[in-house]
C-alpha cells in the first residue's frame, strides 16, 4: 500500500498516479530525438545519448545518502534533478526505457575483474536481443563504461577510441569482457547466464553503497563517456582521455575546484549544502 500526502483543496477525483517512468522525459534528459523503435540502430543511438548526458557518480554515497532502487527515486534523481548515477541506477533506468520500448532484455549481474580475480556480483548490466542477436548493453561501468552496446560474440571491436574484447570465459561458464590497456588485455568483468531479480539488486547495491571495503565508499567516482572522449575523475585526480590517447591530466586542489570541474566537465551542479566525505589532497 502507498499513501499520499494530499495539500488541502487538491483535487483528487480521477486523478491519474504518476508514472514510475516517464519515456518522454528520459528522451528529453538524454537529448535523443531520433526514431523510437526496437531496433540495433536505436538502441545504438539510446546507449550513446543516455552514456553522454548521463554521467556516473556515487556522490551521494560521499554524502551518506542512501542509494534508492525505486524506479520513482531513479526517475527523479537522474531525469528529474540532472543528477547522475552508478550502475545500479544507470542501468536500471536504461532498462526500464528499453522494456518501454518493447526491446527484448535481460538483466545480469557481473564479477568486477578491474584485471584480477572474479569479485561478487556487484555490477549490473543488459543483455538486449534484435532479430536473434544480442548485445551487451552497459551505460554504468564508470571510466572503463562502454559508449556503444557491443554485440555477444567472441571477437575484437573498436569503440570510442578503445579496442574491447569479448570472449568465452576460461574461469566459469560465461562471458569476459576485456579492454585493451598498455600492451595487453585488462579484464574488467565477468558475466553467465543466471537470471537477476529485483532482491539481487538490493543485496549487491546495499554492499557496494555501504561496505567498509567497498570502492565507492572510500573514493570521489565521477565519468562521462562520448564516443570520442572519456572524462574521468577519481577523488582530486581528473582525466580526459581524447580518441584513446590522454589529452589532460589535472590535480583538483580543493572542493570549489571539485565543484567547478562536476559542472563543466560532468554536467553535475550538487547543491551548495551538499557536503561530501573528505578526501585526501582536496583541501576544504
């Protein structure tokens, strides 16, 4: 049962609820305009915008905040205040488009590598079939985030300037998804076939928004990904990354400087009273 607080004299008669997801707003939020129809071209172009305008972030766990599953709270972090989102978010609301849609999906869970040994299954992402094929879906990978779906084949792709590998896994039955990285394959994650329901995530999101141990509670995480640049900022070191190659490297000295670089290069405006862990080498 949800209750609902109404302001005296609202008129409630026939009154419709508010959508959990609002497809017109999520288009508008991404700034896609092209056909909507579940095809490889538009869910192409989907994964490009959403990557785009959309950037990761765990700053609210920096805040304390509690990380929300509810597709309300999504809708109205994301889309609703401009916000951005790790891939619990991310993908979830990625998801939630692509059903509306009428894209054929699934959820999965994968073991972050980051180059490794298989962790717990602490990252979602989306396996999305057109006309028999599917492909690998992932807009909340951080910095190493894909800026295109890739297709679920063993294979090299190059994509936004980085070459990708995906292959059978020689650990378990499943997939590798690999990155090519200073002469070699770095593996990121790996992912099988078990299907995902909505208690995986609660479990996998309660660990990684409060454990101890877990990266994003002890790191600042901020990416945003085109096909032709990565930005990327780990507690005060930023990073732009240009085709592939990396074109600036800067140390942010103090959180003014934080704040400054979230709005030019993330697209992130925090409120003024939204205070954050402190970190070291970012002064007050």
């Amino acid at each position: 049962m949800r209750l609902h607080t109404v302001p005296p004299g609202s008129v409630t008669m026939n009154q419709p609820p508010v959508p959990a997801f609002d497809l017109s707003a999520y288009l508008a939020r991404i700034g896609y305009t092209g056909p909507v129809q579940a095809t490889l071209a538009c869910l192409r172009a989907l994964h490009i915008a959403h990557a785009g305008a959309i950037p990761f972030e765990n700053l609210d766990i920096q805040r304390g905040l509690p990380i929300r599953l509810e597709p309300e709270a999504i809708m109205a972090k994301l889309v609703g205040s401009q916000r951005g989102g790790y891939c619990f978010e991310q993908n979830s609301l990625f998801h939630m488009a692509l059903t509306r849609i009428g894209f054929d999906l699934v959820r999965r869970l994968a073991r972050v590598r980051m180059g490794g040994d298989p962790g717990g299954r602490s990252h979602l992402m989306l396996l999305v079939t057109i006309e028999g094929d599917t492909h690998l879906a992932d807009v909340g990978f951080g910095g190493s985030c894909l800026a295109e779906p890739l297709p679920l084949r063993k294979g090299e792709y190059d994509s936004a300037g980085d070459r990708w590998r995906l292959r059978p896994s020689d650990w378990s039955p499943g997939w590798e998804l690999e990155v090519w990285r200073d002469g070699d394959w770095f593996g990121l994650y790996w992912f099988g076939d078990e299907p995902v329901v909505d208690h995986d995530l609660i479990f996998g999101n309660h660990y990684t928004s409060t454990h101890p141990q877990s990266r994003f509670i002890q790191n600042r995480l901020v990416a945003r990904i085109t096909l032709s640049e990565r930005h990327s900022l780990l507690n005060g070191q930023y990073r732009r990354r240009l085709n592939g190659t990396l074109a600036e490297e800067l140390e942010i000295p103090d959180e003014a400087s934080f704040r400054h670089i979230l709005r030019e290069r993330f697209l992130i405006d925090l409120p003024a009273d939204a205070g954050l862990r402190p970190v070291d080498g970012i002064a007050p």
